[in-house]
C-alpha cells in the first residue's frame, strides 16, 4: 500500500495569489490621502483648545484629538505625509540596494566580498537601531526619517539583488551571450535582470512595508520634526497618551497603517508567486 | 562545638547567602513603591545633577540645615546653630553631637569637611553642588563639632543650598572606601533611611534607620510607618496611571494631567499636586534675530498667547498661568509682573502694524516688508532689520523644544494661536537636553523652551546675566545685570526681594521670555498611603512622614 507523501512542494505549484485585494486596498489609501485636499476638511494643524477630546460626531466624524484637531483631516493628511516618507525610505533602499546587490553579484570575487562583508555589518543591527543611529547623527525631521528608513533597508535589498543575480548567472542562456560576445551591460539590463524582476519587486514591495513601519516608529518616538504636522506614527503616540479616554484618536492611524502594510505584503506575495508559477 | 551543629551552622549560613541574592526581601513591612519617572546617568548627589536623584536620596541624607516647607524659614538640620558674620563671608556652624552615620562612623566637623572636600575637589567633576557653593573659598574646623565656611565674597543662597540633598553629608568612611563610580551604590548618610541596593535601571531599595532621632522640626514620625521603599522606574506617561490603578505602584509622580480624571473618581487613589519652584514653563526669546529682536515683536508674541486656553487644555487647571520668570512659590516672586501682558490679539495686532508688518498674504500670514525700519521702542540690542532672505515672505519662526513636560503639545497650540494673528511658526523638535543646547550655540532660534527649577532666586543668574552660562535670549544689559549680581551679594532679605523685583520687572519690560504655567507635579498615592508631603524644592518627598493605612492585600 501506498502512503501518499504530504504536497511538500505544493506552495510553489497552486494558483497564484492574486494582485486585485493588494492593488485596491493600496489603491483606496493612495487616492483618499491625496483627495484630502478636496475634501474641505478642518485644518488638520489648526488646534481649537475649546473643543478637545470631543468624540466622533457630525461635525467631526472621527472626534478630535488632545489638542482640538480634527482626527478625520489629521489622518488623511497624516497619510500623505507617512506614505511619502515610506516612498522616499523606500527609494532609498532600493535604488543603491540594486546597484549594489547587483555589482556584486555579477562581478564576485573581491567586490562581492567587499561590498557584501559591508552589508553583513549593516545587517548585524536591526533595523530601528540603524534609524536610530542615523537619527542621533544627522538630527530629527521628516526628510532625516526617510534617509534613516532607507540606509536601515539598503543592506537587506542589497543581498535580496545579489542572490536573485547569482541565481540566474550560472544559467546556460548567460553563458552562451558571454560566448557570442554581448558586452556585460547587455547582459545585465537585457538577459539578467528581466529574469529576476519578480524577485525584485517582490521585495520591493517588503521594503515597502517596511519602510512604513519603521517610518512609523520613528515618527511614533517623536523624531519627525515639527510635531504639528500630521503622520500617522506621531499620531499613534499622541493617541495612545490618552487612549482611555479618547480611544478615536489612535485607532485611525493604527488601522490605516495596518492596512497599509498588509496590502504591501500580498502585493510582494502575489508578485513571489508569478515568479513561482512562471518557472 | 559538634560536628553536627558546625554543620547546622554552614547550612545556616547557606542558606543566609541564598537569601541575600534578593536582600530586599526579608527587610521589614509595611513596604511600598515608589515610581520615579526617569532613569537619572548617576546617583550621585555630590556629583550628578538629576532632579530625581533626590527623590529617594533626600532621605538617606540629612543637611546641616533644612528648609520649612510650610514657612520657607531656614531650621537646625545637623547644625544645631549658626552664625553669619556681618560681612556675610563667614558662617560658623554648631554641628550636633548625637548624629551618627548609618555605618556607625560619628559625625562631626571632621566628616562635613571630607564632604566639602570631594565636592569642591575640581577632578572629582561635581555638576551641581560645587556651584551650589558659589564663592567658598574654604573653611576651618573650630573644634569636633564646630565648622566655618568662608566665602571670597558674600552669597546670599549659601543656606538654600546647604539645605538641599546635593550638599547632603556623607559618611567619610564610605567616601574613602569608594570611589566617584562605585560610590552611589554603597552610600550612607545620617538620614531617616539608609540604602539597601541599588541596581540600574531596575530598583533602588531603601528602610527605615531604626536610630533616627535627629530629624528637623517638620519630620514627624507617623502611626505605623512605611518601614521599607522600593524605587522603581516608571518612564512612559500613561503606564505611570495604570500602574497606580493596578496596585503596582503605591506613589508616582508626573502624572499626566488627562489622567487626573481617570483618577479622581476613584476612592483608592489620592491626587497632590505639588506647585514646584523655580522657572516656569518658559520659552526664551532670541533678542539677536529677526523678528524677535524687536522688543515690538517679542511684546505681541505674548499678548498673542493664550495662556488660559493652554493651561485648561493641556495642564486640565492644574497649573496657574505664568507671568514672570518665578513661579508664585519661588522666593522673592513678585507678584506685579502679573500685570504687565494680558490675551490681548487686537493689541498684539496694532503692535505688530505699528513695526510695519501689515501686508497679508493668501493665508493670513503676515508679510516681511522690504523696506522695515527700525521701531522707536526699540532698546539698542538688536534691530528689527530683516535679513536679506527674510524680506517679502511671509513671516515664520522658529521655535526650538525637548520632547518632555507637555512641550511639544504647547507648542502646538502657541503655533495656531499665533496663526490668528498672521505668524507662523516652525517647530523643531530635538531629542534631548544636548540637541537643545546644540541648537542653541547654533542660534538660528526666535523661540527655545527651557526652564530650571529651584527655590532661590538666584537661578535667574545663569539665564538672564550677559555672561550667563544659558543665556539664550542673547540679552545684554548693564541694568539687568547689575540687579542680578548685587541681589546675589545682598544679604538682607528685603533689599534683596527689591533688587530681584527689579530684575523680574525688566526682564518682563524687555520682553525676554514667554512665560506660559507655573510647573506643578501631579503625584499620586493610594489611599492607603499617609503623611505624603513634600520639601521646600517641592520635588522631594518627606519620605520619614510616610505611614500605611493597615487592611487585608
């Protein structure tokens, strides 16, 4: 009698997870941040002592917070602010990530071993205490947590590029245009990296996920600068202070950050599992 | 002796040694926690500075005078006496003879003078009490009990300091065993409580001096009295509340004021608020940068605030509104400066035209004229001229704060009420007290939030003296200056109130600060908890007068 194995392979072979729940979540955050400016909201820095610690009415869907501010306008505005420091955070990471995985990869030997022992190091912090340090040294505000994000991100990218491009250049199909002569950049931008773009973006979008939260935490410590200005970190400390309350104040952030993060993650599953499907 | 009891001993002795790994545990009830609100570099008193230092260190130590807290009169502490001399550079002190050390060391002049000794030693790196002392050049041991301070030049908050825990006495003994690293964790003084341990960042344990019989007229021992104090770190705001709630603490301080409802209602906790001394929550004014050196600019910053508003919002009436540079329970506090500035946006607004700020742009911010003059109610530090890149935009500034006391939230709400009136403000704000004081050499500042606490009045020195260590208004006034210094030197009291009236009064004149609330620390206690009162400074609790309400856990 045969005892059927369990599918141990079976992740790689079942149907694709799909792209449409990610890229409408995202989508639906994307455009709700960037219509706050339309939605003839409250000021979302303006606080009006008289009416603090309201909870949510008409007039203030989502009540206001310590200060008097209007909680629906912070959190929207707060989105703009959150998501472009993750963006830019994101970009960091990636963009010298790629080169840099990418160098090392194809060229190994010392360079490799240079770039990837430098990376090791980077690797051997984790990532908020990386932020931390850039923080410590280059001072708080918006822009220094963007920076700080993307350098704690970079070295993780980097190894992700790097192992993606030596998957791919033993392949026979490598070999064969180095032996008809195509010249190294060819090969890189047309032969090696449209076979490792599902890797990449895939955990571009990690890195983006990432980027958020660790953005959020920064902000959440009070590292972005002028505290006025909305963004969803600082205003998940702001809450939590007087959680019990005004427990309105906290929630919003909190669940568009989870949100947030959780439709980056599918959206790097869905693109892991094309790459799956199509090898 | 028997084999078997030498045995019996060694187990004995064992087993002594197991329990001495948590040696607080088998030190006498009633025992409480007591949450202190941050982790201070060093407790040192002699050597480090920290505010909660004190706390539990107030009453392991005693001075050689203390200060009432209900009179602010100067009352025998380990000095029974003393006499100052008619040109204020001496003071002699009748130490008393019963007082000895927590390690049995006797205490006597000899042991004040190994004291004074380490904190004026300059390698030892005091960064408080060595200044604390002011000009004491020296002193001369009379006999046993018999000690003289001598000073190059009169200084009239000598007995203020000698009465804070910074100048508590050491036993010489300890001091000569230890050195400045390890010191803090072995140290004994002559107070109503002798340390246990203290291990950082985790507890530092107190209990009772059983031999305590010297004490100032305020410590009175209390019905059943708290026999062992454990110290415990409560960092975060909120979690200080809920673990008053839950029983985990019996006492903290710092309390957040929105917590104060959470807490009133309920029967098992008491609130005390404590109006601290010294500096009020204050922003400083650059008087060397565009706009605020204009005395104009600075006069309409603080008609603009509504200080009301921030005292109700954000301090929940906790607080009275600040006027001055003192806070109402500092001595020498001079009640008229309450005078000088009300909420008043439609003067600050006629102030603000009458130096040539009246174009508005889309937003309501005002706009920085290009061709501003000098304003005739100028004083000749610093013009409102504006800097070349300044002129034709809107006008923004900055304004420099530490994350902690509920700053940033003030901040916050300076800024749109500022906004009513065409200002716009730009709010940094930087980790700790070492980017503040980084910002401030920097100077590219109109606004920076810091505030010291003290009974005398004498702090306004270092913020308000031309050459003062903080003088981050940039101020620079012979007048003010003059105020200051003889106000240190006077030692009769009512000439001394006069000069330093002065003094408050110009400093308001001139616009230098942005006074917003009198600090109050909001403490809280269990119920069960009695006696709870706090020092002169206001910081420090009595902890001797501390008793327990008995009744089943």
């Amino acid at each position: 009698m045969r005892i059927p194995l369990p599918d141990l392979i079976g992740s790689a072979q079942r149907q694709p997870r799909p792209f449409a729940v990610p890229v409408m979540i995202l989508s639906i955050v994307v455009v709700i941040t960037l219509a706050a400016p339309l939605l003839n909201l409250p000021d979302p820095r303006t606080a009006v002592a008289e009416a603090h610690l309201r909870p949510p009415s008409l007039e203030h869907p989502f009540g206001t917070d310590a200060l008097g501010r209007d909680v629906l306008s912070r959190t929207l505005w707060g989105g703009q602010q959150t998501l472009l420091v993750a963006l830019l955070g994101a970009g960091i990471a990636i963009l010298p990530g790629l080169v840099l995985g990418v160098m090392a990869g194809y060229n190994q030997g010392w360079t490799d071993r240079l770039l990837m022992a430098g990376m090791d190091i980077l690797l051997a912090f984790p990532n908020l205490l990386l932020g931390l340090a850039t923080i410590a040294l280059i001072g708080p505000g918006r822009f220094s947590i963007a920076l700080a994000v993307g350098l704690a991100g970079l070295p993780a990218y980097a190894r992700v590029a790097r192992a993606a491009v030596l998957m791919v250049r033993s392949a026979p199909y490598i070999d064969a245009a180095h032996a008809i002569g195509v010249p190294p950049g060819q090969i890189l931008l047309f032969h090696i990296l449209p076979n490792i773009r599902e890797s990449l973006f895939s955990f571009a979008g990690v890195s983006l996920s990432w980027a958020i939260l660790n953005g959020a935490a920064l902000a959440f410590l009070g590292f972005g600068g002028d505290p006025a200005i909305p963004d969803w970190g600082a205003m998940l400390n702001e809450g939590r202070a007087v959680f019990r309350l005004a427990p309105w104040i906290a929630l919003p952030p909190g669940i568009a950050i989870t949100l947030t993060i959780f439709a980056a993650n599918r959206l790097a599953d869905a693109w892991q599992d094309t790459a799956g499907h199509r090898i | 002796m028997t084999r078997l009891s030498l045995l019996t001993a060694l187990l004995a002795i064992l087993l002594a040694a197991c329990a001495s790994g948590t040696a607080s545990q088998t030190l006498p009830e009633p025992r409480i926690v007591y949450g202190l609100t941050l982790m201070p570099s060093g407790f040192d008193p002699h050597l480090n500075a920290s505010a909660e230092l004190g706390i539990p260190l107030r009453s392991v130590y005693d001075t050689l005078v203390y200060r009432d807290p209900a009179t602010g009169a100067f009352v025998p502490g380990l000095a029974s006496q003393w006499e100052i001399s008619a040109d204020g550079r001496t003071y002699t002190f009748n130490l008393r003879t019963d007082v000895v050390f927590h390690d049995g060391t006797p205490f006597n002049a000899q042991a004040v003078a190994a004291n004074l000794d380490r904190i004026t030693n300059p390698d030892n790196g005091s960064q408080k009490a060595r200044f604390m002392l002011g000009p004491l050049t020296g002193y001369e041991v009379l006999d046993d009990h018999t000690i003289r301070l001598i000073l190059s030049e009169p200084y009239a908050p000598l007995l203020d300091s000698l009465s804070q825990v910074y100048l508590g006495i050491a036993s010489p003994t300890q001091l000569a065993e230890y050195d400045n690293a390890t010191y803090q964790f072995h140290q004994v003084g002559t107070g109503p409580f002798r340390m246990v341990e203290y291990v950082p960042g985790d507890r530092l344990v107190l209990t009772r001096n059983p031999q305590y019989a010297w004490g100032p007229s305020f410590y009175t021992l209390p019905d059943n009295p708290v026999q062992t104090i454990e110290f415990r770190f409560f960092e975060d705001p909120p979690t200080r509340t809920l673990a008053l709630e839950s029983g985990e603490v019996h006492i903290v301080g710092e309390i957040q004021p929105v917590d104060a409802q959470l807490l009133s209602g309920n029967p098992e906790i008491r609130l005390y608020p404590v109006p601290i001394p010294g500096q009020p929550l204050q922003f400083l004014m650059n008087t060397r940068r565009f706009p605020t050196d204009s005395l104009t600019v600075r006069q309409a910053l603080i008609l603009a605030t509504n200080r009301a508003a921030i005292a109700e919002t954000i301090f929940q009436r906790f607080s009275p509104i600040a006027y001055g540079p003192l806070t109402a329970v500092t001595d020498d506090y001079y009640p008229q400066v309450a005078d000088t500035y009300p909420y008043d946006i439609a003067q600050a607004q006629a102030l603000l035209s009458a130096v040539g700020f009246t174009e508005r742009n889309a937003e309501g911010i005002l706009m920085v004229p290009t061709g501003l003059q000098s304003a005739p109610t100028q004083v000749a530090a610093g013009t409102a001229t504006p800097t070349a890149s300044s002129a034709g935009l809107p006008l923004k500034l900055t304004m420099v704060i530490p994350p902690w006391g509920q700053i940033p939230q003030v901040a916050q709400l300076i800024q749109s009420q500022w906004r009513q009136v065409g200002i716009d403000v730009e709010i940094r704000q930087v980790a700790g007290l070492g980017q503040l004081r980084e910002a401030a050499a920097e100077g590219t500042y109109n606004l920076i939030a810091l505030n010291f606490f003290g009974r005398d009045a004498s702090l306004l020195e270092q913020f308000f003296l031309s050459d003062g260590a903080l003088n981050w208004t940039r101020y620079s006034d012979v007048e003010l200056d003059t105020y200051l210094r003889d106000a240190g030197r006077e030692t009769d009291p009512a000439r001394r109130s006069a000069f330093y009236a002065a003094a408050q009064t110009r400093i308001m004149e001139q616009a230098l600060i942005l006074p917003i609330r009198d600090y109050v620390n909001l403490n809280g206690a269990t119920a069960r908890l009695t006696g709870v009162a706090f020092d002169a400074q206001g910081w420090f609790p009595l902890l001797h007068n501390f008793g327990w309400i008995a009744g089943e856990d």
